[in-house]
C-alpha cells in the first residue's frame, strides 16, 4: 500500500470569533433631573399692601369673572418645579423653585445609609404655611431685621419707610419676601439658574433687584451656591440662604441632634438687644459660650445659653485677599457625616436649640 496522501496548498487557520460583552451603561458623575412639585395662583402675592405699586394699581380694575374652563384657568397658575441631583457617591440634592428653596440633602452615613439632614416639608402646601420658618428658603431682599423698618440709602441720605412684619421691625423681606414667591429657572450643563425680579417699591425698597442664584452639585458631594444682584438704583441688598441641618438624620429625631462637633472661624459676633436686631457693637468670643474657634460639642455648650439656644451672628476671620474662606464645620461623631461651609462673605448666621429652630449654618 502506498503512501497516506498529505493535503497540500495553503490552508487558512480558522478564525474564532469573540464575543465581546456588553459594555455596563457608565454611571455619569453626577445625574440632574426635573420634575414638578405643586402649583400655586399667580395671584399669590401675601397679605394686602405688600405689593408693589402696579399690584396695587391692578387691584383697582374692575374684577371680570374667569371662564371656568381648566385650559383658561391654567393661564393663572404658576408650575413650582423640583430639581433632583444625584451623585455617584450617593448624595441627593433637591431644590425647588418656590423660595428657590433647599427641600432635601440626603447622605450615608459611616454604615452607608442616606438619610435626609435637612429639615423640609413634603408638600408645597406646608411650605405656604406661617408655621414655616424660614426652611431652606433664599432670603431677601434684606436678611435679617431692620430697626423700626425704616432706613436711609447714601449717599442721598434719603429715608425710606418698610413693611412692618415683626412689629415694629422689617424681617427677612417683609411680607412677602424672596422666600414666598416662584423664581424662574432654566438648566446649564449641571446648574440650575434660578431668577426673579423685585419691583421698586416691593416691601417699600427703593429700586428695582433682578436676583440671579446658581444651584450646582458636583461629584465630590459639594453644593455650590453663587448669588448675583443688579439694582436700578442706590438700595440694600443682604441675601442669604437658610438651610437647617441636622447631620442625625431625619430618622434619628432630636436626641441626637446635641452631639454635633462644632468649629466656627469667627474671632467676633455681633451684639443684638432684646428683640433680636443688632445694635452695631462687635463682642469678642473669648471666655464666652459663643468661642468655636476649636472644636466644641453643641450639649455642653447649650447649658450656657440664654433660652437654651443660639441666634448668633458671626463676624468671619477673613485674609485680604481671600475669595472664598472656611466659616464652619460640624462633625456628628455617631454618623460619621461631616459639613463643611466655605464663603466669601463676611458674616454667617448661627441657630440651634430653640424650639424648632435646629442647627443653620
């Protein structure tokens, strides 16, 4: 028998396919969605005589009655909107546009379980509430009181009589300050651009404020907040944001909330008088229960306090040329969860202990 016959030529080698496995969806950063909160009536404006001199012009037409069709009345109600950030480090961020308003922070703590450290409401209507204090709201025009609700602007010298809502003082804007109207918005990449036009004459202020306020969350779990004011005229302008923070959580309730570690970067406060309004005199913290230069626990400082809480404003140790400066830290030790504020003003509200009136930084 003769030879096995070999296969000859050139054989090409098999090719083996590989199958490539779907690539994960990758988890942006930071996601930013939008949806809506409530409704509230344009014709919302607060109690009688609050409003600027066009509302109160308007006021004097004759009343035509609406027809009731639900397509007619919508052209009557303004959409409040919520706006929801997300980071891939599991913080949550939600703002909405009613008071351009800090409704919700959530965070894990050392365990990894979020919980909210903000104090907020469910519902808009809640929000519309008196009882509400102030929650996470932009103030202004001017935060804080005004003496007696009057004022005098330079270099005019002119002096200008204001709405009365915490007789016989002018607080937080008056009646209806910026906390109680619905801001317009819009979204640029990851910020929300919230704005809102304060007529002359609102709240008796002189010249007209358009207010824009820049909302950003970014992936380190930061909240960024930039407020920028143009004005017709010479006025006051004192905004301020008014988040309450209980790094507890929610869950935790109240017994908690007295552990919190605090550092205040303030060598001074300023002296207020009986009804709260400051009276222009600057005291030194030291040997006193306001002293957060190094860090102190909140319960064993209360005690100390007169009405077992503070209400403090603080005059922030700034270099000459510094942007923005490290005001305050809390640490609560049982969580874990820490906040850090930075600023480039020259003062930072301090609350704590007083009925609901929770730590505000």
């Amino acid at each position: 028998m003769g030879e096995e016959e070999k296969a000859s030529g050139d054989a090409s080698p098999t090719k083996v396919e590989e199958r490539k496995e779907p690539e994960k969806p990758k988890v942006p950063d930071v996601e930013l969605v939008v949806d809506g909160f409530g409704f509230m009536p344009k014709s919302m404006r607060g109690p009688k005589g609050t409003g600027s001199d066009k509302e109160k012009k308007d006021s004097l037409t004759p009343e035509v009655e609406e027809p009731k069709s639900p397509c007619a009345s919508s052209t009557n109600i303004d959409i409040v909107r919520r706006y929801t950030w997300r980071t891939k480090n599991r913080m949550t961020v939600q703002v909405i546009t009613y008071g351009a308003t800090i409704t919700s922070i959530q965070v894990p703590d050392k365990k990894g379980i979020p919980d909210d450290v903000v104090a907020g409401f469910d519902t808009l209507e809640e929000y519309f509430q008196r009882r509400n204090p102030y929650f996470g709201a932009t103030i202004g025009r001017y935060a804080n009181y005004i003496r007696d609700a009057t004022m005098n602007v330079r270099p005019s010298g002119r002096m200008y009589m204001l709405t009365t809502n915490r007789r016989p003082h002018h607080y937080h804007g008056g009646h209806v300050g910026f906390d109680k109207v619905n801001w317009h918005s819009y979204v640029d990449g990851n910020k929300v651009i919230m704005s809102h036009v304060s007529e002359r004459y609102n709240e008796g202020y002189p010249g007209t404020v358009m207010t824009q306020i820049s909302f950003e969350v970014t992936c380190d779990n930061s909240l960024k907040i930039e407020m920028r004011c143009t004005t017709s005229e010479p006025t006051v302008v004192n905004l301020s944001s008014s988040p309450y923070f209980n790094l507890a959580g929610h869950h935790a309730g109240s017994d908690n909330m007295y552990d919190h570690i605090i550092t205040i970067n303030a060598d001074k406060y300023t002296a207020a008088d009986d009804d709260g309004v400051v009276t222009g005199e600057k005291k030194v913290v030291g040997g006193t229960a306001y002293d957060f230069r190094v860090p102190r626990v909140i319960k064993t400082m209360l005690p100390k306090i007169p009405m077992g809480g503070y209400d403090v404003n603080y005059c922030i140790t700034q270099g000459t040329a510094q942007d923005l400066t490290f005001h305050a830290r809390a640490l609560h030790p049982i969580t874990g969860r820490v906040l850090e504020v930075y600023s480039n003003q020259p003062g930072a509200g301090s609350w704590g202990g007083r009925g609901e009136r929770i730590e505000q930084v």
